[in-house]
C-alpha cells in the first residue's frame, strides 16, 4: 500500500476541493426540487386578478373563477 504525503498546502486545497464538491452535489439538486416545487405549487393556488383573493384550484379543467368576487381569472 503506497502513501501519498502530502504538504499542508496541499492537504488544504485538497480539503478546499473535497468541501466545493460535496457543496455542489448538495446545492444543484436542493434548487432543482425547490423549482419543481414551485411550479406545482403555482398550478393549484391562484390569486384572482381583480380582488387578490388567493384560493385553490381543485380541478385544472374547471372553470377558474373566483369564489370571492366571481370573476373569470
């Protein structure tokens, strides 16, 4: 079994790295879940146009009207 000695200045960057990579492989998938979470949550609450009334769409081939002021968003 061979050992590579390292300085301590390679250590570091080596730990700097090993750090950036585990960062990344962390970060991209979190954000992609974040944005295929926020465009389901966009698809089922609306806020009506004319009063800002925020509801859920239960059905997405219903008609979409406001049960506050009945108007057709």
């Amino acid at each position: 079994m061979t050992v590579f000695p390292l300085s301590p200045a390679e250590f570091f960057l080596f730990l700097m790295l090993v750090g950036l990579l585990i960062l990344v492989c962390v970060f991209i998938p979190v954000q992609v879940a974040a944005k295929v979470r926020r465009v389901r949550h966009s698809r089922t609450h609306i806020t009506c146009r004319i009063c800002g009334y925020r509801y859920l769409l239960a059905d997405r081939r219903a008609e979409n009207v406001c049960p506050h002021c009945d108007s057709r968003n």
